[in-house]
C-alpha cells in the first residue's frame, strides 16, 4: 500500500507544518490519511520522469520554523541519516565578523524544533557530523575531536594524533561503516589519517601521495571489504589509498578530455561512486571502479556545492543528485535529467532510500516512486491497488475484503497497519523523524525507540512499545529506567523526592536496575541521591560494587553480610583493608562477627602474621596458643626456635586459663628435648616423632630400659606399654623375647592380643603357646584362632553358652569336623531337654 501524494497546503491556502496524516500524533489504528483530491493526476502530479522507466518524486516533509538569521552557507552543517537531527554552527570564525562574536553551535530536529543551542567555546572548528549513535563529533584544527549528544551535553573528547596536532586540519570527513562511525583527517602535510570507529580509536596513518603538493581536488572514503580506504583526485588522476600502498586507478569508460575531477559521491551503501569532471561529465559506476553504469553530460562546468547518490533498496534504477546555488538537477541512465530550480540555500542530505533536501523554509524528500505505486497511478492499471484507490476506501476496503479470503494470512496486513501508525506518530512535527517504511525497517524499531529515548520522549516511546506489545525488558521496562537515569540529573528536586518519584514510577518493573540508576545519580554527584535508590534495589552483588566505589565501605560491608554471599564479603573485606589503617580497619571487623570469622579463615591461608595481631587486639589467649603452635612446626626448623614457640603456647594457653592444653604443650617440649637427647646418644631418627613412635622405636632398636624408663616418665598406662611392646616385638619376630616378655607378669591386656599377634604374623606355633593362657571367657575365640576347633568346641560345650556353640559351629567344615559338629548339636538338644 502507498500513501498519496498530498499538497503542501492545506485546503484554505494555509501552509502547513508537515505532511497531512503526519501532526495528528498518536492516531486511531482505524484513521489514515484520506485523499484530498478524486482525480488520479492529483496524485502524480510532482511525478518526474527520468527515462522510461523511473520516476522520482519531491514532496515536503516541513515548513521549517527555526528562523535562521544567516544562509546556510554561512554555516557549517552537518545532518544525521535516518531523518536524524541537524547541527548548525553559526558564524563559524568569518573574518568580517568580530574577534570577539562566539560562534553558535545550534542542534535542530528534522523539523526546525530546536533541541539545543550552545555558544562554542573551544577551538576553530573544520568539520561537522554525527555518528551512528547520534551523537555530534566536531573537529577541530587542531585534530582534537569534541563529542556531544543530542541535547548540547559534552560527552568526551580524543585526538587524531601528534601528526595531526603538528600540521593542522585541512579537511575531515565523518562516515559509516558496518563497525561503528568513523573520522578521516586531511592534514597541512597533504597526509591522511583515519579511524574507522571512533568508540574503539585506532589511529592509522595513510600512505602517502606522490608528488601530492596541494590539496585534492576532491576526496572521499570508500568501505570495501571491510576495510576503509581514501579516494582522492589530483588533476587527472585518481589515486586509492590503502593501510599499505597508494594505487593510482583509472575509471573505465570515462570520457576524454578530463583535466580534473570537481566532485565525488558515494553511495549510502557504498557500492557505487560518482565523479563530476571539469569537462561536465558525470560518470557513475561501482566503487571498485571496475566497472561502468553510466555516463551523462549536463553541460555545467562549474564545480557543484554538493552530489550525492539517490537510490531505492532493491531497485535497478541508480540515480545521482547534483546541487550548485539554485539549481538541482537528478542524473541517471537515461539522455535526460530532471531539474529543480531551489528558491534558497539548500543542503542535501543522502538517505536509505532517497534525499532530504532542507532550506531556512522546508525540508523536502526527493526520491524514486517505488513499482508499486506505478501499478496503482499509472494510465489504465487494472492492478488491484489502482481498484481500491478508485474506491476512495483504501483502507476500509482492505480491512474488510481480507475477511473474505480463506488463505490470507492477516498478520503481515496488522504489522504493516501498526508500522504506518508508528511512523505517522514519529513525523508529527513536535517529534521531528521523518523516516520512510525502508529506514524503518533497516533502523529497527529498539532503535528507533533508542532516539526516542535520546530526544527524551518518553511518554512516546512507552505508548509505541505497548502497541507493539513488546517484551518488558526490551521496551518498557528499558525506557523507564532511561527516564529514571534522567530524572536523577533534575538537581532542583530533592533527593528524597526524585527517589520516591523513580519508586513509585519503577516498582519492581522487571528488567530495571536500580544500581545502574543509582550509579548515574553517583556520576552527577548525587550520593545520597544514590544510597536511596540502591535501598529499592533488591541484588546485593549489585548493591556492593557501587558502594565501595562511593567510598561508603563499611555500609558495603553490612549489606555484603546480609545477602550471605562469602564472596562478596571477602571482596569488602580487601577493599577495607587497603583503605583503612590497620587499627581502625580491626575495629571495623570487631563490630561484624561474620566478617570477622571469614577474615580469619582467609588470614589462616594468606596472612599468618595478620592473624596474630588480630588475636592479641581481642587476647584471645586460646586461639593464640593454637596459632604458635601451628608456627613452631610451619615455620620453625630449629628445635630451639621450636621450643621457644611451643613455651609461648603454654604461656598464653595458662592466660586462657586452659591448664589441659598448656600442660600437653609443656609435655611436647620435654618429649622434643628428650628426642634431640636419643638422637645425640643413640642415633637414628627421633625427632618429631609421636610419644608412642618413640617408645616404638626404642624396643625396636633394642633399647627396652630406655622405652620404660620414657613411659614412666611420660606416665604412659601399662595396657598401653604393653600393647606398643608386643607389638614391636612381633614386628621384629623376637619370639623368645616376646616368651620372656610374657612371663614377666601378669598381663594387663590378657593374653589374647598375643594369640592374635602371633597370627597375624602367620606364626600359629607360638599363638598355640599363649591360647592354654588365656581366660576361660575368651579361650574359645583364642582355640579357634590356633585352628583347635574340637578343643574349642569341648570348652564352649563345658560352659554351656549359646553364642561360643554358635561361633564354634560356624567354624567347622565339611567332613573334617563332621563330629564335632555332631557333637555340638546333641549338647544342644540335651540343653534344650533340661
């Protein structure tokens, strides 16, 4: 569907602000422009053909209201893509003007709304343009590159370099590509520098011209393969610079008698490039410069102000527009051109899909009348567009015959209803965006609600995203907390106010971060502005980081312990220390006791000494204790610096009043004395040996006097000796050490562990001679130990117990104790008798 063209007056002669249909607002889904005129000429009458087969069509967008004082030529202009807004530097260091006047630097919607007015302040300024984000890059003379946003705000500045610094800027051109928005410089040295994106500055220096003595003619840049090269034309001759070489390159097909090229262009897409030479010709082909399109003379010598490409997306028809003073003239493959007489000072402004041409009066599109729209005003079309339009119910008719159609799918009908509503909102006058349906599309509408946002219309922006029906957190949800960052830069209203304001506004609206709104109070210098937000905001790892950040450490640290995350308390807790002196920074500690457990536990792996002084600032004699025992053996390797730490223990575990621990420590110290003594005199390894290692090994080396004479002095039990001594004498298999060792006394232990022992070691002759001794409770287990079973059997059978005749039963095999099994099953049954 296309919409009609319309007069730029309204029907009693008045001249309107912008298109009928576009300054109603926000419009009825059910409302569309209606014709203003029955005939089908009305429609095509500013229709200009080019050829056979284009036609090209220039309409008004607006009646500009933002009375310019000065031409346009009198200032530097620079006007964004995509219906974007317009930069005006007025006065810009004109000789007959005062040393004194300030140039004025003005940003205006599409529409002549004025956004922003400001009075430059900085250096002499080369060159004017705006980056994909929309934002105002001025360069300066100095190659220093000073960048506002939309409403005058400085957002930040960077430089082209030394070289640059050094010898001016001659000229600078500001260009697109698919990585970001980039800045080419051409110095008093004749050199060129570009960076192809200026978020991420990556100078580079181009090669240099040969026998280049003065500025070119002409240049531009041209993006191919994803690289930024520099076109530029010295007399005849076109040279190509790349990061490495400069190519001298000859346009094929180009007419003869060229003595120098006036002016270049390159498309918005940078696929095709045109060359105005001194002879009048204008040749068009692709930006490779490998091959030819086409070629026409429109018999001017003079050099245009401006030329730039006018082409539709998918379209075969390639078409440039060529501006001098008062004239405008549209080039194509065709013998003829179409020509415009321009009333004022005009710049053009390349699009997507067309040009916008603006003036101190209008602002107007000039661009190819899409095929379709053909097939509905062309002469006699029988195509169904040119059927409903002679219905005069464009849309009704739609609406209503697609209920009448089985197979046709309505969502691409309601999408295309709800996009032409969306841009009749945007191109009301007081929003100034005047996109087509193509720019819409390739802008993308989290885009277009991205501008919305910069020209801070946020009411707008919110309506468009619920008609849409958009998700929360790409919509609604990301407009309001744009509004919010906004909000908080009003230093008029009180803190208090603007945080209940953004509360009761935001709520708990999914997808909003109050941490990245309360960072934007911080950055205007809102603190506590900032500390009330972060109190809705309900993610403590997002709390904490901003906090530190603002120096509210210890208010970091409390809501690090609530939120329970150990992380993020360690991450306070280094913040802390390096912040705070010591002192103050264990005080800080002693008031939070999780903290102070979990910096503990740090200081344990990473900073012993640091735990030390942590437990004298508290005397927590205990923990102190434990902590120079720890050392005495981690840290200390002389038995003497051992010694001395050990005491220490002792000495602050009696402060703890824990008489256990300082008595064990003081033992350790006579056993580690007493070690150093055996090793002196006996030789062998003693140290750091457990009290009953040494004993150990003291019977095994044969010293049993020394091993008695250190477990009375140690006050070691005698069921323990004896245990360590059958022990090491079966390790040695001593037997007739171990027999004699026996039969010294009475056992302690029994003498069951010597049964046990000996079969352990595989030695059942000498487990027999100890089984005889062992206590009637435990013989049974000792005879079937030694393997006796029968023996074991009578035993268990004379004592008459039920679990020893279990367990000796369950030891007897196959035919072997066959009778003993016998045996035991009749004593069972006699018992059961009695």
């Amino acid at each position: 569907m296309a919409a009609a063209a319309a007069s730029p007056r309204d029907p009693h002669g008045r001249k309107r602000k912008c298109r009928p249909g576009a300054c109603s607002g926000w419009v009825s889904p059910r409302r569309f422009p209606a014709a203003v005129c029955t005939s089908m000429d009305c429609y095509t009458a500013n229709w200009n053909p080019l050829g056979d087969s284009a036609f090209y069509r220039k309409y008004e967008l607006y009646s500009m209201d933002w009375d310019l004082k000065e031409e346009l030529r009198d200032c530097l202009v620079a006007a964004a893509p995509y219906g974007g807004p317009i930069a005006l530097l007025r006065n810009p260091w004109r000789k007959e003007k005062a040393a004194s006047v300030r140039p004025v630097l003005d940003i205006y919607s599409a529409s002549g709304m004025p956004l922003a007015s400001l009075l430059w302040k900085s250096g002499p300024v080369v060159s004017l343009g705006w980056s994909a984000e929309e934002e105002l890059l001025c360069v300066q003379e100095d190659g220093a590159v000073l960048v506002y946003g939309l409403h005058g705000d400085f957002r930040r500045h960077f430089s082209m370099g030394n070289e640059v610094l050094q010898n001016r800027v001659l000229d600078a051109r500001i260009f697109h590509t698919e990585f970001g928005s980039g800045v080419a410089i051409l110095t008093g040295a004749h050199r060129f520098t570009l960076s192809a994106n200026v978020g991420d500055l990556k100078l580079r220096r181009m090669p240099e011209v040969p026998g280049l003595q003065s500025v070119p003619s002409c240049w531009t840049v041209l993006c191919q393969d994803r690289v930024a090269h520099i076109l530029l034309a010295v007399g005849p001759d076109l040279y190509l610079l790349d990061h490495a070489a400069c190519s001298a390159v000859t346009p094929p097909g180009l007419a003869p008698g060229v003595s120098s090229f006036l002016q270049m262009a390159v498309s918005f897409t940078y696929r095709h490039l045109a060359l105005f030479t001194d002879t009048g010709y204008i040749w068009m082909g692709t930006a490779s410069l490998k091959e030819k399109l086409c070629e026409f003379n429109c018999n001017i010598r003079a050099a245009p102000k401006q030329m730039v490409w006018c082409s539709r997306p998918r379209s075969k028809e390639r078409a440039v527009v060529v501006a001098w003073e008062r004239r405008l003239m549209v080039v194509g493959d065709a013998p003829e051109s179409i020509q415009f007489v321009l009333d004022e000072d005009s710049y053009l402004v390349p699009e997507l899909d067309g040009v916008r041409i603006f003036s101190r009066s209008t602002h107007e599109f000039l661009h190819e009348v899409p095929a379709a729209s053909e097939e509905i005003f062309k002469i006699a079309s029988m195509a169904p567009g040119a059927l409903l339009l002679e219905a005069q119910k464009e849309y009704e008719a739609a609406s209503f015959g697609k209920c009448f159609l089985d197979r046709f799918p309505p969502d691409s009908f309601v999408r295309m209803c709800q996009d032409l509503r969306v841009l009749n909102a945007i191109r009301d006058y007081h929003i100034g965006i005047p996109l087509t349906y193509s720019q819409y599309k390739q802008l993308t509408i989290q885009v277009l609600l991205d501008r919305l946002v910069l020209r801070r219309l946020y009411p707008l922006a919110i309506q468009i995203c619920e008609y849409l029906r958009l998700p929360e957190v790409q919509g609604v949800s990301r407009i309001l907390a744009h509004w919010a960052c906004y909000k908080v830069q009003q230093k008029d209203v009180s803190d208090e106010d603007v945080a209940r304001a953004i509360n009761q506004k935001l709520g708990d609206t999914p997808g909003v971060s109050y941490s990245d709104i309360a960072a934007r109070a911080y950055g205007c210098g809102r603190t506590e502005l900032a500390i009330k937000l972060l109190e809705y905001e309900p993610r403590s790892g997002e709390q904490v980081p901003l906090l530190l950040k603002m120096k509210r450490s210890k208010l970091a640290l409390s809501k690090a312990i609530e939120s329970g995350d150990t992380d993020l308390v360690f991450t306070v807790l280094l913040h802390l220390k390096n912040e705070l002196n010591r002192g103050d920074f264990f005080m800080t500690l002693r008031n939070q006791p999780m903290a102070l457990s979990l910096y503990r536990q740090f200081c344990k792996h990473q900073e012993l000494e640091t735990l030390k002084d942590l437990y004298n600032q508290d005397d927590n004699h205990q923990e102190l204790g434990s902590f120079h025992i720890r050392a005495s053996y981690a840290a200390e390797e002389r038995i003497e610096g051992r010694v001395a730490a050990l005491q220490t223990a002792a000495d602050a575990f009696y402060k703890a009043k824990n008489e256990f621990a300082a008595k064990a420590t003081e033992d350790q110290m006579r056993l580690l004395r007493l070690q150093r003594r055996l090793e002196d005199e006996l030789g062998g390894q003693f140290l750091d040996l457990s009290l009953h290692d040494t004993v150990t090994t003291l019977i095994l080396g044969g010293h049993n006097k020394r091993a008695e004479q250190l477990a009375r002095d140690f006050r070691i039990p005698d069921k323990r000796l004896w245990w360590l001594k059958l022990t090491a004498l079966a390790d040695l298999e001593d037997w007739e050490e171990l027999e004699k060792f026996s039969k010294s006394k009475k056992s302690p232990i029994g003498y069951l562990p010597f049964v046990e022992i000996c079969i352990k070691q595989h030695n059942k002759y000498e487990a027999k001679k100890y089984a005889s001794r062992v206590s009637p409770e435990q013989k049974v287990k000792a005879l079937l130990l030694v393997g006796d079973v029968a023996q074991a059997a009578d035993v268990a059978i004379e004592h008459r117990n039920e679990a020893e005749l279990s367990l000796v039963l369950s030891h007897c095999t196959g035919a072997t104790d066959g009778a003993t099994a016998d045996k035991i099953q009749r004593a069972r049954a006699q018992a059961q008798k009695k």
